[in-house]
C-alpha cells in the first residue's frame, strides 16, 4: 500500500494567522477599556463612603469568581456562534429574538450609563488638581465640558488612540496601583494587618447587594474580549485564557488596593475617612511622588475609560443599525472607519446630561458617577444572568464540540447565583445609592431596565409582523445581509428593459 | 434582464467604445483621489474591496464561482491578465475550497500594492514613495487626471440615466457600497438614483451578489472589531 502524500499546506490560511491577534493583545485590549485606576481611585473610596461597607475587597472577590463561572459558558457560545461580539447576540440566539432586542435596549441604556457617568468622576478631580498644581479654579462642570469635547472630537475622528499609547498607560496605572498597595499594606492601622475585610462571610450583611454592585462596576469591559473571537489566534483557546486572565489580574488589583485601604485606615475608620477625602484617600497612601503620580494617571485613566465606553455605545448602534432594528444612518462610517452618527447621538447625550446636573446643582461625584455608574453596572448584570440562560437554550438547540460541563453545568449554577445577585442588589438599592429606603431614586434607577426591556421587546415583536427581513437578521451585525437575503422590491418597470441609447 | 459583455463594442451610456480597464483597476481610481492617488478609505477596507474585485474578475471570466459561502474554481485555464493569472494559481494551489472571507482578507493583504503595480505596468499610474512616515507606504499617483476620474464619472452617469448597467458596473457599484464608499463616491445622488443601483446588485447572478454581500460584512466586521 503506497504512503499517502501529506496534505499540502494552506497558504491563505498561514498568512491570515500571522495576523491574528493572541492572547497577550486581547488582555491588552480588555484592560485597557476596563481603567483599573478609575476603580481604584474613583469607585473604591465612593463605594465604602456610600454604602458604609467595609468588605468591599470580598466583594470583588466573589464577583470574580462569579464572572469566572460565566465565562465558561460565554466563551464557549462565542466559539460556536459567528460573529456574535455583544450579549444581545448571544441572547437572541439563545432565547430569541424578541428578547435579544430587549437585552439590545438594556445594553444601549448601561453602557451610556457608564459612559456618562465617567463625567461626573472626571469635573471633581479634574477641578482639584487644577486648583492644586495650577492654580486654576472653575466648577467641575467647565471640566467635564472640556473632556466631553475631547472625546466627541477624537469620536468623530479616529477614537482610538494608538495601542501603544494605550498599552503604556496602562502598564503605568497597573505600577502605581501596586505600588500604592504595597505602601497601604506597609503601614497597617494599629500595626496589624487585619483581612476581616477580604473575607467573604463578612458580605452576609443587610447591604451586601450594595458592595457587589460595585464590584460588578469594576468589572465591566471584561466581556470584550468576546468580541475578538474571529480575530484570534487559537480560536478555541485565545479567548478563554485572556477573559479569565483578565478577571484575574483585575480581581487581583481591586481586591489588593481595596483591601490595602481597609487595612491602611483601620477596619472601622475606612468608612468615615472615605466619606471625608474620597479619592484622596487612595493617593495618601504613599508618599508626594506616588501621590503625584497617581493623580495624574487617574485623570489619564478616566481619559480612557470615557474613550472605551463611548467607543463601545457607538459600535453597539452601528450594530443594530446594520441589522436595521435602529434607524440604518446609524451605520454610516467616517472613512477612518468609525460610526460618526453613532458617534454623535451618544455626544449628545453626553452633553444633556453633564448640561442638566450642572444646572440642577446635583453632586458629580455621588449622583453623577456613582449613581449612573453603578446603575449601569447593574444593567451589565441583568444582562450577563439572562446570557448564562442563553446559554444554556442555545446549547439545547445545536449540536456543538462543547463539553457538559460549558454547555449545562456551569451556566446553570451561574444562572441561579446571578438571579440571587441581581435579587440582593434590587433589595439593596437603597443602600447602593446612600438614600433612604424607598426612595423615588431606588426604585426608579433599576426600574429605567424594566422600561428598557418591555420597549426592546415589543419593538421586536413589532419588527416580527412588520420588517421580517431585519427580524430575521437580529444579533448579527455586520453579517446582517448575508442572513436577511432581502429581495428587492422591483420600483420602475423601466428598469427591465434595456436602455435604447447606446 | 440582458446584460453587455464587458469589452465588447456597447458601452454604457452615449460614451465611444473604449477599452475597458479590468474591474480591480476601475475600483482602484474609483477608491483613490484622482489628483493626489490618496486612497479614499481606511486601509482594510480598501484592501478587502480590492481583493473583492480581484475575484470578481475571476468570476467574471467564469474562472471560479462561490458555492455555499465558498469560492470554487470551475475552469483553471490562467486568464490573459498576469494578476488574473497569480491571483487564479494560488486559488488552485490551495487544499480545500475556502470560504469567501478568507479569500477577502488574504487577497486584500496584498491587493493594493499589486492592483498599482498592474496599473504602473499599462503606464496609468506613477509609484511614488510616500513623504511623510506612513504606514501605506507606496503611493500611486495617477498618469492621467481624466482617467482616473473616468470609471467613477462613468458609473454617476449611468446611474442618474437609469441607463442599463453591464456585469461589471454592476459590481463596480455594489463594491463601492460594500467597502463604504458611498459617501465620498457617489454623494449627492437622489434616493431613487441609489435605490436603482441597489437593484443593479440585487438581481446580478447569486454568486457576484454574494460577492458583494460577504465584502459588505468583512468591511462591517473591521469596525466592530476595532481593527478598522
């Protein structure tokens, strides 16, 4: 019997692997949307001064864990599913497509949220260091202004600013971050290093749906990674290592910097010293250098996160635009290849609300950035429960490669844990947010999501009986005429016939 | 609908019978200024449209069709044309029918600097090294304004005289659609006038359609993967 001749080698496909990217560069690509210093310094001190709880740091630790969990399933779904960057996708593959439009509505609705709310972080802190270095006093709102035009400009142009520029500032947050974890651990309260708030059994405290909420705001970005699926090198691999490095790394770093400020201030005390300094409170963990430092790269650090964001509402609309479940202008791309009428809706939205606080003299820090920006993060919550459902559907429906354990298993336990997460923060909103309970703003704050996903929904099934073509090519994207096959309606019996002027 | 074969004495319009560029030529002056060569779209959109026209020469030279999201060689007899002639070897030369995708995305690594290089042959263009640090590198400026304005001024006029459109123009137009060119190519059109190049595409034959489709949605990709 003769040897049969190896196969030959695939050209096309070694070239087009030499682009793709791995692991090193999606870890890079999540972390960069995800600012760790925007936590640190803004969302940390914010969290212990608002929700008077001290086991933040366990908090992000069992989030982490939590995420982790889903990720099992959600990777596994984006490897067998094509093109499916967003989680409304995975939900109209998974639990229809109705409901993918809602979970599209939530999804608008948190990361402008989250976007927005980065003003609100950037006017107070933005307004002191002026104030400090330069001098120059003027109301949070001139600055906030002044970063909103910055980032409506680089929006319409080319919102990314270089990788490089990206990766460097990053890496920096990262050191200083560390460092002033290190320098807080150093100089423990009462010269003990107490861990009380790092475990997790101290969470079972009326509130504790607060701390998770924030933990859950320091996570999001994680899921883009998703996103890169079809980019990536390993298809199999590439994408699961980067996401659960990724939450590894940001666990590592929140829970650190959390718990060194616990540890620094004194169990007890960390609550009033954050209600007294906020984000200073991170910064005088070390000395003036570190200090220094630490400022300048938070305000780089909100820089960012407002970029990523922005860029991130803007795709999401160029998303449905594409499909035609938003107005199709919503597609239309600048010739550097960014979704400029996307681009400017989300600016405008920017704008009237950073307009409105202003004028209504709310808080930037507390009612701005803390209230958007936790609400939204429960947005991303509500949605990553209804996705580990998906999943599961999904799975039942297609045959896949996919092991019991990322196709059942594990996104059913995440179900039931989320759905008890999203129940604790719903019951502890109040807490969350630092009012009384039932206050208008508790119960209204989470019910925009109610709002959001019946008006989704609806507009889904409004699409079913009116457009079937656009129904049909829901959570596609980019792909959406390929799966629509729309036929043309024929407009002018002229243009059958040949033209006689040749 | 009768369609013109491209090359052949009819052409579009009132214009005389002149020789017809290839389609990745025509989509070349299309995508580049025609006074200073500047390409008119970001980098991977260009390349994607670019290797689009390169298959769709193939395609319609009836080298090779896309069956099922895959592109299928059906005649390996290598065209008159030395790009045509690459471009259909290495079609040969791979293992297993690819999908179209990839095919786009190989073909557009390379597409720019062969379509100039093709056009420098006939004497249309005139390589240049890029003067500031750029990541294009080469620029192509072309020989003769007039010409390089002439597909793009051709296509305005059959579209806005409704007039029949060949395979080709058809494509043309779908292509400059598919790689977001609308805007800087075909402005100031009426909403009719769109709606009938939209019909032009909508009934070529499936594969040239789906040609354009899947060009489309790679372009569309590079914005959601931010690799735009």
């Amino acid at each position: 019997m003769t040897p049969t001749p190896p196969p030959r080698a695939s050209v096309v496909t070694a070239a087009l692997a030499r682009d793709r990217l791995g692991v090193r560069a999606v870890v890079f690509f999540v972390m960069s949307g995800i600012a760790p210093l925007t936590v640190v310094a803004g969302a940390i001190p914010t969290a212990y001064a608002v929700t008077g709880m001290a086991s933040i740091p366990a908090a992000f630790l069992v989030v982490a864990i939590l995420l982790a969990l889903f990720s099992v399933g959600y990777v596994a779904m984006a490897r067998n599913v094509k093109n499916a960057g967003a989680f409304y996708a995975f939900i109209a593959r998974g639990l229809g497509r109705a409901v993918g439009v809602g979970g599209a509505a939530v999804a608008v609705v948190a990361y402008n949220l989250l976007q927005v709310a980065l003003y609100g972080a950037f006017g107070p802190i933005a307004a002191s260091y002026a104030a400090d270095k330069f001098g120059i006093h003027a109301q949070w709102w001139t600055w906030s202004l002044g970063a909103w035009a910055v980032v409506t400009v680089l929006g319409i142009m080319r919102v990314e600013v270089t990788g490089r520029i990206l990766a460097v500032l990053l890496s920096m947050e990262l050191l200083v971050t560390i460092a002033l974890t290190l320098e807080g651990l150093r100089h423990p309260a009462g010269h003990h290093i107490s861990v009380a708030s790092l475990e997790p059994t101290k969470l079972a405290v009326h509130g504790v749906g607060a701390a998770l909420a924030v933990a859950i705001l320091g996570f999001v970005g994680f899921e883009g990674a998703a996103v890169l699926t079809e980019e990536a090198r390993h298809p199999r691999r590439t994408v699961a290592i980067a996401t659960y490095l990724s939450l590894g790394l940001i666990a590592l770093v929140y829970a650190g910097a959390s718990w060194a400020m616990a540890v620094h201030y004194g169990d007890a005390t960390v609550v009033g010293v954050a209600q007294e300094q906020g984000p200073g409170m991170v910064f005088a963990l070390g000395g003036r250098f570190l200090s220094s430092a630490g400022q300048t790269l938070y305000i780089t650090s909100l820089f960012a996160a407002m970029l990523a964001f922005h860029s991130f509402v803007g795709r999401y609309m160029y998303a449905l635009g594409r499909e035609g479940v938003l107005p199709r202008v919503l597609s239309h791309t600048s010739r550097k290849g960014s979704p400029k009428v996307a681009s400017a809706m989300q600016s405008a939205l920017g704008f009237a609300v950073i307009v409105v606080y202003a004028i209504e003299g709310w808080n930037p820090l507390v009612n701005l950035f803390f209230w958007l920006g936790t609400t939204g993060a429960f947005g991303i919550l509500l949605l990553i429960t209804v996705t580990s459902i998906a999943v599961v559907t999904y799975f039942a429906r297609h045959n896949s490669a996919e092991s019991l354990w990322h196709r059942s298993v594990a996104p059913v336990i995440t179900f039931v844990l989320l759905v008890m997460v999203t129940w604790l923060v719903i019951t502890n909103y109040a807490t969350l947010l630092g009012v009384p309970p039932g206050s208008a703003a508790a119960r209204w704050l989470p019910g925009i999501y109610y709002i959001a996903a019946v008006v989704g929904i609806a507009w889904g099934l409004i699409l079913k009986g009116t457009k079937p073509d656009v129904y049909k090519a829901i959570g596609w994207g980019a792909d959406a005429a390929v799966v629509n096959n729309k036929p043309f309606a024929h407009l002018d019996p002229h243009w059958a016939s040949p033209n006689t002027e040749v | 609908m009768p369609r013109v074969r491209p090359g052949s004495a009819q052409c579009i319009g009132r214009y005389p019978a002149v020789s017809r560029l290839l389609l990745a030529d025509e989509f070349f002056f299309v995508a580049h200024n025609d006074v200073t060569g500047k390409p008119r779209q970001h980098a991977r959109a260009l390349g994607l449209g670019l290797g689009a026209a390169l298959l769709g020469e193939m395609m319609l030279l009836r080298r090779i069709t896309i069956d099922r999201g895959s592109v299928v060689v059906i005649d390996g007899h290598p065209p008159g044309d030395l790009l045509g002639h690459i471009v259909l070897d290495q079609l040969l030369s791979e293992p297993a029918a690819l999908d179209v995708r990839s095919w786009l995305a190989y073909l557009g690594q390379t597409a720019r600097q062969r379509v100039g290089e093709r056009l420098e042959r006939f004497g249309r263009v005139a390589r240049t090294p890029a003067r500031r640090l750029k990541r294009s590198g080469t620029h192509w400026i072309p020989v003769s304004m007039s010409d390089a304005a002439m597909p793009t001024a051709l296509l305005r006029h059959a579209l806005k005289n409704e007039h029949s459109l060949d395979d080709q123009t058809a494509i043309l137009a779908g292509l400059i659609d598919a790689a977001g060119l609308d805007e800087t190519v075909l402005w100031g059109l009426s909403h009719r006038t769109l709606q009938y190049r939209d019909w032009n595409v909508a009934t070529l034959m499936t594969p040239l359609r789906d040609l354009i489709i899947e060009t489309g949605a790679a372009v569309g990709n590079t914005v959601l993967t931010h690799r735009a």
